[in-house]
C-alpha cells in the first residue's frame, strides 16, 4: 500500500494532504528556504500520531513535525523529500488553576491559552512575537523567548511535563506536575530540541499570575551606545526588569510609518522598559530605571498613562518585523546572543558590517537579555544581494562567537545555524549531542539533518578516537 | 581488593587524596585538581570497569541507591570562582565550590545564585547533581532554572561542553538542564555557568499562626510548618513595608530560614501543589515538616521507620502522580525501603541516554530511580 493510502486509513481522505498545490505551502517556514514535501499529515490525538510514526518508519521516510510553521531557522523545511506532521489539530486545553497548570495541544496558539486562562488572572509568560500567529507545540520546539522572558526565562522554565510520541511508537509522559520529577529530566532535553527528538503532542505547562501593577517606560536617546549602557546599567543596579527592548532609528521610523505607536523617530535608539509586580514596587523601580537612563543621556524618558498607550508601545514593538515590508520586500532576520556587557561593542561592529556590505540593517531586539536581532531589508530581485546578505550574516555570527556569545538566542539552529555548530562546539561536544539524539531517535526518523552538521557523530561508542585516526 | 587498591593508587598516583569522614572506608580516594586530570581518572576507572562514587560536600549521599565504591572521587580541589561577571548576572564555578562560600562572595555585590539557603556543607556540584532547590523557587524557580551552562566529564573520560555563557541560549541540545538531577548518571558535573539574580534592597520575614489560602502576589518565599507558617519578602523598602501591612501577623529584618526538619530519617513529598495541603494532614502527628505550598513540595523528619505507615503514605502520593523521596536514613532503611519508590516511564529511554555518556556505568552506578 502506499503511504498516503496507509495515513488515509488511519487520519480520513480529509486530514492527509498529498496534491502538490496543497502540500507546496508546507515545504517552507518564515524563513527563505523551501524543501521537498511528500504528503502532509494533521493528526488530532496522540494516538493518530503514534499510527503516523509507524507507517512513516515502515516506509523510511523521515518526519518533519510542524506547528504553524513561524520558524526562521528553517527547523520545519525538510531536508529531504519527508512527511509532514502538522500538530495544529491537537488544541485541547485543560487548566488546573490550583496548581497553576495546564495542560496544552501542540496545537494551541500562544496567544490564546494565555487568553482562554485570563479570567483566573494567569498567563503563559513566553510571549514571542509571533504568538497571536505560533503554537505552544512550537514554542516547546524551539525553546521559544519573547520580550518578558527577561524576568520569567524562556519556554524550557515553564514546561513541567511533554507528552512524547517516541521512534518506537511509545507514548511518554515526561515530566508532571509534581515538583522534581525523580530520573533524569529528559523533558528538558525535549524542550528546545527543534523536533529532532520525537513529536511533542502536548505539553503540561507553568501559568504565572498576572502581576498587579505595570508600568511601561519609554527612553530616547541620540546614540544606541547610551541606550546599551542604560540597559547594562539598569541590570547593575540591582533591577531585572519585566522586559528591557531596544531598537533603533531605521527600525523606529518604519514601525511609526505602520502602526504609529508614538516612538520618537528622531532618536538614534529608544528602549522600553517595563517593570511589573506589587503597586508598591513597580513606581520605585520605573524611577530607577528613569535615573539611570538620564544619567546615560537619555534624551527623553517618559511612562505610559495608561494601558493604551502601553498597549500601543507594545504593539508597536511586537509588529516591527512586519513594519520591515515597508522599507524592502525581502528581509533576513539574525538571531544571535552576548553578555549583555559586551552589547555596545558588538553594536558598533553590527553597524560597521552592514556599511561594508552596503545593506540595510535595522535592529530591534531584547537587550535585557544580549539577545541581537539585526534585520537586514533588501530587495532580493537585485543581482548580488543575496550573497551580499549570506556574507554579512556569516560575520555577524562570527562577532557575536568571538565577544563571548552564541549562535542563537530563541530562534534555534534548525537548517540555517546547523553548519556553524563547530564555532561554539568542539567535535567532542558535538559528538556527545549526537549520542544523545540517537539514544532517542536511533534511526534519525524525525528532523534528520538539523541542529548537528553532518559528520557529528564522529567517534566510535566508548572511547574518543585518537587525534589524526581517519574514520 | 588489596592488589587492585595498590595497583589503582599506582596508576593514579597524582590524584590521591586523604579518606573522607563519612565515606566508605575501604575506598581509593582521589581529588584532581583539573577536569583534565578528573577525566583521565574517569577514563581509567572505567577501563577496568571500577564503580566510582563522586562525593562533594557529602550533604546530599542521603539520596537515591546506595553505591558500593571501588573509587571515591572527591571535588574538593576543584574549587575555583572561574569567572564571574557582575553585569552579566553570569558566574562560572567548579563543581567543589560551596555553596555557603559562593553566596557569601555574590552577596559582597548583593547578587545571589538562588541556591539552597541551609545547605550546610554542600558543595555547588553536588546541589546541582542532586538538584536539589531551595525556599526561593517559589519566585526563582528550582536549581535547573539556574543551569546556564556544564562541563561533564562523561564515564568514559571525555570532557563535554553543553550550553553557553549567556542567559538566553538555544545552541543544541540543553545538557546543562539534564545535569540538574543526574546524581552522576552523566559523569562528573565538573563546571557550571550559573544565572544570577541581584539581592534585594529590602528583606523581611513575617510569622504567620495560621495557613492561608493566599499569601499576596508572589512572595519570595512560603514554608508552613506545623504550628507556623513564616513568608519571606523581598524588593524595595516600600513594597516590603506594603507588604508586611497587609499580611499582618509579627515580623523580623532578615531572613530568617528554618532549619532542616529535625529527625533521624527525612523524606521528600513531592505533589501537585493544589493536593499538598491534604497530603500534609494526612501524615502522623509525630512528624515533622517544612510545606512549601506553590510548589508542592515538603521536607518531612521523623524519628521512627515504620515500613508499613511510609509505604502507604507513598502509595497513596504515587497514585496522585507524585513522589516520596528518602533522602537521609541509617544504612538498615535502604535495605527495606527503595528510596525513590516506582520508577517514572521512560526508563529503557532514560538507559539508553545514560549509555550514551557512561557506557561501563561507573559513576554513581544505581544511585537513580529503577537502580540506574
């Protein structure tokens, strides 16, 4: 029997996609690069998918598990010609508000089980900006950040549990809602783990309450170096932040020009900072944060008055990669990170590279954490900008790795950071990570080819090989 | 034993040490100073397939399977501050650092590690390695949240990287997190990157004579015990002051954080934090306890063993999806008692991954769940 005919036993006609006009938009995420799909398939249980994952194997044909498809590390575009398995029918969301827990699809938007878990005064603290558009199944994928994981951490922090559809076709709850779940804490290696590992069909996650108070500040400033110190010096201080963005004129003007969320557009930076929690605390600390902007010659600093303009800083910062369209038709957006120490001096270089190359880089990105996203918008009909873009990238990566950071801070290696693994990692590092990854998915069924650069796995099991042994 | 105690203290002659007070007496005892030298001792243990029990601080050699050690590897030497950067709210420690010594050199810049607050002689590599957690993970999270970056040295003698120095990091897969908890299973946990919070201004704790259902907006810290309930504030002055008013009941400047419960045997209960308040009225009068609600757990003391009464108490709190957990006892309870009760699912996976990094089992072999 065919494989589409196998998964139509299994799922219905309706929930397996095989016409290439159906199957096309599948083959890409919200990156630039496109991969071959064979058929798609939208399983709503996980016992649909332990079905999927048996006939795949059968057939050797490798996975791809896919949410709503946001990505830019092209972690969702097949390598080689595979089965997609869609998680967007799994949408169940089952709250324990005593405990401050719920269990989630892979499915559920981000956006919306923070809405559906609202009127208990709970929230889902990861908020990226795509989570009106990206899936919890996702977010788990790629260990996903946001602008408020400053204070609350990143996906990883508030997963409690992953059910788990394995290589072997088993069902594994990983993790649970008591504390310190006895064993190795194999959720957290699941987490972040880009699909590679298995198919997480849900995901039993952390609700934090909503805080009390808010305040939302606004700081301009003539120069993006002031605006990095004030970042380094409000952490100095003693104060973490909710969330603590930055970005600059070019990406200012074109978020004015889209949503007119009253940024300065004369400013060479602007940072927005917000601090939440007791009514007590939040206006002693929005003061502080107020000082040391001014003593960074700080321009002008200012404090929402009310939840819409706080809701209108917010839009603005969380629409800028769609204000981009405006400036160029095509953009390529980095992820990288740096102690935050060292953000003014990887800034200057970031402008220093983007002069060079002769291209547009805007820049909007979490400060608070050292976590850079430098945009660069280019119009890519022209002859040559293509390289153009690829080089600059390849040395911004390269700037971040030599002042002491990493290749990526929340959008994952997937397919586009996968071949410069060996910058932060040695082969024995490397090595250990491929183990790993074939202690779960032995004959690499799901995600193959991302995350570790081909030749990972490159000692024999037991001991290292010695230097200058060819295998 | 004789031979192959000579014949080991000749191979790794520059590694030897002096016996630790506590640990088995018949042991090789070795201290290295360098990963490097931790790796080539890792290395020739598992050559001969020699079974290693890594001793730091000794605090936490309560938990989990008992381990009958050819080698007892002590972290003792490695116990360098490596890098600690004020700004980045990063620090980078070896495994043999204590805890007590690191937290007192953050607080020099009112910065902290979240790590467990009376954790005596522990050392940083064995809270880590037991991932163990202190009060304030009811704001901070557990130990793990912290874990930022990890050198292992692996059961057969590799030095792995996982992770970085940075606070927000999705560069491969995250073997820092795997460490918290591994108790060894991965190898030596020789180096941590760990992420730092600042120290608040302002610190308080106030007495409560009875549980509430509610203590505010996300207190630093909660511990009920039997015959008090103590909330740990923190911030700036105003909100701690705010605070205090409207939780009532007496107060002190400080934290001021409870001993570890008294008794001859302790125990962990772990539940669901909506089901600890039943699980807790439902242990013998006789026990003691330090519940905190939020998070689910309670660290339990009592004096007398009864098998029947402890096994029940653990059925009752496994059919509810928890644990309960021996984590210091006299030799004779592990040998009646399994420490961790019923293993999780998951366990061929979890050999499989373990295989991966320790492939002759050496270090701390059965000290996990199922005798992993």
């Amino acid at each position: 029997m065919t494989l589409v005919r196998e998964l139509q036993n299994v799922l219905g006609a309706g929930r397996v996609l095989a016409d290439p006009l159906r199957t096309h938009v599948y083959g890409k995420d919200a990156g630039i690069r496109r991969g071959e799909v064979v058929a798609v398939a939208l399983p709503a249980t996980a016992g649909e998918v332990v079905e999927v994952v048996k006939i795949a194997a059968r057939h050797s044909i490798p996975i791809v598990p896919r949410g709503a498809g946001t990505g830019l590390a092209g972690g969702t575009v097949p390598v080689s010609p595979s089965l997609i398995v869609s998680t967007t029918r799994m949408t169940g969301i089952e709250a324990d508000v005593a405990s401050r827990t719920a269990w989630v699809g892979a499915g559920v938007f981000n956006l919306d089980l923070s809405h559906h878990t609202s009127p208990y005064g709970l929230h889902f603290a990861p908020d990226p900006s795509s989570q009106a558009a990206c899936t919890i199944g996702g977010n788990v994928a790629n260990n996903s950040g946001g602008p408020h994981c400053l204070a609350e951490g990143t996906t990883v922090n508030h997963v409690l549990a992953v059910e788990l559809v394995t290589a072997a076709g088993e069902i594994l709850v990983l993790g649970g809602d008591a504390p310190d779940p006895i064993g190795l804490d194999l959720r957290g290696i699941v987490v972040g783990s880009e699909g590679t590992l298995g198919i997480v069909t849900r995901a039993l996650v952390k609700l934090t309450p909503n805080p009390p108070a808010v305040r939302t500040l606004l700081a301009a400033y003539d120069s993006v170096e002031d605006a990095a110190a004030t970042v380094s010096g409000i952490i100095g201080a003693g104060v973490v932040p909710a969330a603590l963005e930055m970005m600059d004129q070019m990406m200012t003007t074109a978020v004015e020009r889209f949503v007119g969320a009253g940024f300065p557009t004369d400013a060479a930076a602007v940072l927005l900072a917000e601090v939440t929690g007791h009514p007590a605390a939040v206006d002693a600390e929005a003061e502080l944060v107020r000082q040391v902007a001014e003593s960074n010659r700080a321009t002008h600093v200012r404090v929402a008055v009310d939840e819409a303009e706080r809701a209108l800083l917010w839009k603005g910062r969380k629409a800028a990669f769609g204000a981009v369209a405006q400036t160029a038709p095509d953009y390529y957006l980095h992820d990288t990170v740096v102690p935050r120490t060292k953000l003014v001096e990887v800034m200057a270089k970031v402008y220093e590279i983007a002069a060079r190359y002769d291209l547009v880089m805007m820049n909007v990105f979490h400060a608070g954490d050292g976590n850079l996203h430098p945009l660069m918008a280019f119009d890519a009909s022209q002859e040559g900008v293509l390289e153009r873009v690829q080089a600059a990238a390849d040395e911004l990566v390269t700037v971040c790795v030599e002042a002491g950071g990493s290749l990526s801070g929340e959008h994952g290696i997937g397919l586009e950071k996968r071949d410069l693994m060996p910058l932060v990692f040695t082969e024995v590092d490397l090595d250990a990570q491929a183990r790993l990854a074939e202690a779960f998915d032995p004959d690499r069924l799901f995600n193959p080819d991302k995350v570790l650069p081909a030749g990972s796995r490159c000692f024999d099991i037991g001991r290292p090989v010695p230097e200058g042994t060819w295998i | 034993m004789t031979s192959v105690r000579s014949a080991l203290q000749q191979r790794l002659a520059g590694h030897l040490s002096d016996p630790i007070e506590g640990a088995p007496e018949d042991a090789v005892f070795v201290a290295p100073a360098t990963l490097e030298g931790a790796a080539e001792v890792l290395a020739t243990a598992s050559r001969y397939a020699l079974p290693v029990l890594v001793w730091g601080g000794g605090t936490h050699q309560g938990i989990g399977g008992r381990v009958d050690p050819v080698l007892v590897l002590s972290t003792a030497r490695l116990n360098a501050i490596v890098d600690w950067q004020p700004d980045d709210l990063t620090v980078v420690v070896e495994a043999g650092v204590g805890v007590a010594d690191l937290e007192a050199r953050l607080g020099e810049r009112r910065q902290t590690a979240v790590l467990p607050e009376t954790s005596g002689d522990a050392t940083v590599g064995g809270v880590v390695a037991a991932g163990v957690s202190g009060f304030r993970r009811l704001r901070y999270g557990p130990t793990r949240d912290r874990m930022l970056e990890v050198d292992l040295i692996t059961g057969d003698g590799r030095v792995v990287r996982g992770g970085g120095r940075v606070v927000k990091n999705v560069t491969g897969y995250d073997l820092p997190r795997l460490a918290a908890g591994s108790f060894g299973s991965l190898g030596l946990i020789g180096r941590v990157c760990l992420k730092l919070w600042p120290l608040p201004e302002a610190r308080r704790t106030v007495t409560l004579t009875e549980r509430r259902p509610e203590y505010g907006y996300r207190p630093l810290a909660v511990v009920e015990e039997r015959e008090q309930v103590q909330v740990y504030l923190a911030g700036t002055l105003a909100e701690v002051e705010a605070r205090t008013a409207e939780l009532g009941g007496t107060y002190q400047e400080g934290w001021q954080w409870p001993d570890p419960p008294s008794g001859s045997i302790t125990l962990s209960l772990r539940v669901a934090p909506r089901l600890l308040r039943d699980a807790l009225d439902e242990l013998p009068k006789s026990w003691t306890y330090q519940a905190l609600p939020g998070v689910g757990e309670a660290r339990v003391g009592l004096d007398k063993f009864e098998l029947r009464t402890v096994s029940e108490i653990r059925h009752r709190v496994e059919k509810q999806g928890g644990a309960l957990v021996l984590t210091s006892a006299p030799a004779a309870v592990y040998a009646t008692f399994d420490p961790w009760g019923t293993p999780p699912p998951g366990m061929d996976l979890q050999r499989r991954v373990v295989a991966r990094f320790d492939p002759d089992r050496i270090v701390n072999p059965g000290r996990l769940p199922g005798g992993l």
